[in-house]
C-alpha cells in the first residue's frame, strides 16, 4: 500500500467505536466532522485490508478514488458518489448534470481523464413528478456527451411517499491512467492554481433556497471538467503533482487536506483568488468566507517546476471555455505543515478547515 490514512485520524480509527451520539447534518458537509465520522466509523477494518495488488491505491488513502495497478505503466481508477442536492433544479445545472460532473471530475483528479463508462443507481420517491425524473436524465445525458462517456449499468428502487425526499442519485466510475496524480504530493515550492472563480456552486444555491435577489450572475458552475484537466496535464508531462476537486468544504477544505497529507504549509494570495461580484456580496452579506463554499466545476491544481512551468499550464487551462478564470494563487511551504494562511495584501491570516459545509445537501 502506497498511502496511509492521516495519523491523527488512525488514532481516532483505533479508539472511535462503541461511543454514543449521533449524526448531523455537519457529518455531510465535507469539513473535519465528515472526515472524523468516516475515519471513526465507515472505515474501520477496511483501511488495512489488503489490496489486490502491490502499490495500489486504496481507502486508507483518503483520496477522490481509488487507484489498482493492473500493469506496470497502467492503472485501473475507480470512484463512487451519491448526490442528494435541494433543490433538484437549481440555476446552471440539476442532480443529474451533478451526479455525472461529479464522478467524472473525481477521476479526473486522479490523472484519469477518458472515463470508459459510469454507473447510476436511483432512489425514487413515490409521487415524484415525470416529467421532473425526465429532465434530470435528459441532463444526465447532456453532461454525459460533454465527457465523452456513457452509463452503461444502473439500478432503480421507489420508496414509499415520505420516506425520501425526492430523488437520490449514486453514480459510479471507472478509467484507466498511466499515471496516477495523488491529493497528497505537494512540495515546497509547488505553486497551486485555482481553474477558475470559486464558490459559484455553494452561493447559487444559497441565493435559490432563501430567495435572494443579488445583482449579478449567481450561476452554479457544474461541469465536468476531465477535458480541461487533460489540457492541463499535457503541457509538462510529471508537471502536475497533486489535485483535488473543492466541493464540499470549498477551496479551503481541499487545501488544508492536501496540505496535511503533503507535509506542507500553503500560502494562498487572497488577490489572485478568483470571486465572481455577486458571490462576493453574498458571501459579505452573510458573514460567510468564500474559500469554504462549495464549487461543482472545479480544481485546485498544484505544479512543481517554478512559475515558468505553472504559467504554461496556466495558459492551456485558459484557451478552454472552462478555464477562462484560471489563476495562480498561491505555494506550498516548508513550514506552518498543515495550515493554510491567506495574504490579503495589508496582513495575513490563518484560514481554518471548516468543520461543516455552511449549506447542507449541496451535492
């Protein structure tokens, strides 16, 4: 086995059972809640089983998927999502662009950019709308030719009325990769790049369910976004040396990951981020910092070879229509391991990890 679960969290693995409480919406939410409600329960007796072949890269890794080495040069990836987003609709995208975005994207993360087929299972409430459920697939489909993939197997349940609400979807993807790029291989040194403006996806949301008129285009950014990781990925060959998608918990959350897992501190430049108006006046309005709210067409990329290499990738993400917002925003450093600090130009400050996603059932 390559990786190892982050020590701090074994801990709690070794000693988290048998104690009393309950799960909260926080536990959902991508931040420290989430990551210690896995590493206390979901996990346990399966990080140390053993993988089907050396070098392999699985759960205890804590990665967006898992990796199999099928041969010397290549790499079987797999991942699995399961999307329960409210509203189903919502500005930009629905569940089914969501739940296609987001499998497509998890491998994407992981160097593997030709997906060769996904799954789908649906959960189905009785009574939902038709015509709903046929928006969604026709949606499913769209993002699916964007991505040059298909579904190629699914399952479908109803439950009975109130027993779910509405709609749940899982999908499931595997492809292949010569290479395999890991959350956890940031140096010092490494300059990371944002592919584009950040909290879109969180903010639209946010904007629909409560009724706020922001001027302004709140749109969610849901995409996939293998296509323009590919470009990326093509510039340097080895250039590209950790990424990771900012979902749930946002740029921030994706950082102090990969920053704990590289043995790194990261210093991100607040300028140079990304924020389209609108999402930063809402995010003024409601108290709420932007590195935390979620993104759906997204990446955060770190690049070693100094800032000849990483304005080359820039430049490829920038000649795609969904990276035209791509950014250099920061490095990764030899000291503060572990803890993201933002130069806002007059001073600097400490960004914490945030313990639960501000807006719950976002994805």
């Amino acid at each position: 086995m390559t990786a190892s679960i982050d020590p701090t969290l074994r801990m709690r693995v070794n000693g988290g059972a048998g104690r009393g409480g309950h799960v909260g919406m926080k536990h959902g939410a991508g931040g420290t809640a989430m990551r210690r409600l896995i590493a206390e329960t979901l996990t346990r007796g399966f990080v140390d089983a053993p993988l089907p072949t050396p070098g392999s890269i699985g759960l205890a890794a804590f990665d967006d998927g898992a990796a199999l080495q099928i041969a010397p040069d290549q790499w079987l990836v797999l991942t699995t999502d399961s999307h329960v987003v409210q509203p189903i609709e919502f500005p930009g995208g629905d569940i089914g662009r969501l739940a296609i975005a987001g499998t497509v994207n998890d491998l994407a993360m992981m160097g593997a950019t030709e997906p060769l087929g996904l799954t789908c299972g649906v959960i189905i409430e009785e009574g939902f709308s038709l015509e709903t459920l046929e928006r969604v697939q026709r949606s499913m489909q769209a993002a699916c030719a964007e991505a040059g993939v298909s579904v190629v197997t699914g399952d479908t349940k109803v439950m009975r009325k109130g027993e779910l609400d509405g709609l749940v979807v899982n999908t499931a993807g595997v492809a292949l990769t010569r290479r395999v790029v890991r959350d956890a291989g940031l140096a010092p040194g490494d300059l990371l790049i944002v592919t584009g403006s950040i909290g879109d996806h969180g903010m639209a949301l946010m904007a629909v369910r409560n009724g706020f008129e922001i001027e302004g285009d709140l749109t969610s950014d849901v995409a996939p976004i293998n296509t323009l990781v590919r470009a990326a990925l093509q510039v340097v060959p080895g250039a590209i040396v950790a990424m990771k998608d900012p979902t749930r918990g946002g740029v921030a959350g994706s950082l102090h990951e990969m920053a704990t897992k590289g043995g790194v501190g990261i210093l991100v430049r607040e300028q140079s981020v990304p924020v389209k108006p609108a999402v930063r006046a809402l995010a003024e309005m409601l108290g709420i910092e932007p590195l935390h709210v979620a993104n759906e067409g997204k990446a955060v990329i770190g690049v070693r070879g100094g800032m000849a290499v990483a304005e080359r990738v820039l430049a490829a993400l920038r000649e795609h229509p969904l990276g035209r917002d791509a950014a250099i925003v920061g490095e990764a450093l030899a000291e503060h391991v572990g803890r993201v600090i933002v130069d806002t130009g007059l001073g600097r400050r400490l960004v914490s990890e945030p313990e639960g996603e501000p807006l719950p059932r976002i994805c």
